[in-house]
C-alpha cells in the first residue's frame, strides 16, 4: 500500500510544532496524568510520537498503531537510545484489524480521527473504544469546531484550512470537516470526563477530551 506520509512524514511534528506554537504537543500529552504505571495504554495513528514515548517513560506498557512506514521511523528515531520500563510494541497496520478488543486501559486518538469521514470516523472511534476495557479511557486530541463571532470563525476557519490543503496536496488526505468529538463519544456510550482547551492567538483551536467506557 502507498504510503501517504512518505514525503510530508518527516516533517510532520516539525512542521506542527511551527504551525500551533507548540499547543498541538501539548495538548497530545495533557491527559497522561491519568497514565498509571504498567497500565496498558494504546496509540492509534502514532505518527512521530512524542506522546507515546511520553507515557513509556511514566511506566505505561505501550502500544503503537501505524499504517505509515515513513511515520514509524521517524518514531523508531526518537525512542532510539531510550530504555523504558516496558519496550514499546509496534503494529504496522490498520488500527481496523487491531482485534485485541477489551484489553486496554487507555486509547489515545490524538489528531487522527480528523483523516476519516463521518462515517468511517464512526466506525474508527467505535472500534477505539471496543479495545479499551470496561472502564477504560479514551483520549481524543484534536480540532475544536469554530466559535465565537463571525470574525473569530472566519480566522478559525481559514487557520484550519491551511493544514487542512496542506495535507490534502502532500498526503492525499481528505478535506476534513470539523467533528464535533463530543456528541460522537457520547453518541458511542463514553461518558466525557474532562476537555481541556489549547489556544493560538486569539482563539482556543485544540481540545483534548477525555471520555470514559461504561
Ligand atoms: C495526522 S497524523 C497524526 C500523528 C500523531 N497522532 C500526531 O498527533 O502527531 C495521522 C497518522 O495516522 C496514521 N494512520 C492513518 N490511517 C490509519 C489507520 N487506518 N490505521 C493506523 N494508522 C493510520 C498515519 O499514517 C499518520 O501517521
């Protein structure tokens, strides 16, 4: 299978870094205070990660899922030299057929589900919260839909589609609508727990949502 991150995948966190003054790192990792040590906590979509590493060094049993070769080497990178409690797995493959349902504490979606379309973000999220336990988090870090006044949507907007083309010209990505995560997760039975907001500029553009399986 083609690899859609082959020439933008080196860049990405760079570029990311750049474009949200850091916020979009941040708001990757602002849910791992609920990380417990040997806790078995999954990445779906890891890309370079930086969150994953993260929650390896907090003792956290790791598991990361990509479809992109050229994302899992920049990943292999970063943890290059590091020693962790527990070494991290890595599935190169479509989070789809990941079937090891029930079985983890913690599911991370941070800045993927956004890829899909509606439909198929349904089918993703639902199958996300299919491998936590009873009990189990899911942890969403994304997009938060434009608000505010006429002006402040058209700067969110336009702020948006910038990456939004970026991605649709060097990855073949989707254009991606905003999603409203919540309604989603609760439409699928999670229980929202905690959202934290992540601001550039004038306006919050990042929220990380924290949903908790029945
Ligand atoms: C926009 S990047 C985000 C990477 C990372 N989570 C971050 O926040 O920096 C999306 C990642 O999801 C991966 N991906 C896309 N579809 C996937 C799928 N069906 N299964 C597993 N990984 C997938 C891509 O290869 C890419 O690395």
């Amino acid at each position: 299978m083609k690899d859609k991150y082959l020439i933008i995948g080196p860049l990405y966190d760079f570029l990311s870094f750049i474009y949200s003054f850091n916020q979009i790192n941040k708001c990757k990792t602002s849910m791992h205070d609920r990380i417990k040590p040997d806790s078995k906590v999954l990445f779906a979509g890891v890309g370079h990660g930086i969150d994953a590493i993260a929650a390896a060094e907090l003792g956290a049993e790791v598991t990361v899922v990509d479809l992109s070769a050229t994302m899992l080497k920049k990943f292999n990178k970063g943890i290059a030299k590091k020693e962790f409690k527990h070494p991290i797995r890595q599935l190169h493959k479509n989070i789809l057929h990941v079937d090891e349902f029930s079985t983890y504490d913690m599911v991370f979606a941070n800045f993927f589900l956004n890829l899909f379309s509606e439909k198929n973000l349904i089918q993703v999220l639902g199958h996300l919260t299919n491998l936590a336990k009873k009990g189990g988090l899911v942890a969403i870090g994304d997009w938060v839909p434009p608000r505010g006044n006429m002006i402040a949507k058209f700067f969110q907007i336009l702020y948006w589609r910038i990456a939004d083309i970026i991605f649709w010209v060097m990855a073949n990505n989707e254009l991606h609508p905003f999603y409203d995560y919540q309604k989603i997760m609760k439409d699928l039975g999670l229980e929202v727990k905690k959202v934290k907001y992540f601001r550039v500029l004038f306006d919050e553009r990042y929220c990380s949502i924290l949903g908790q399986k029945a």
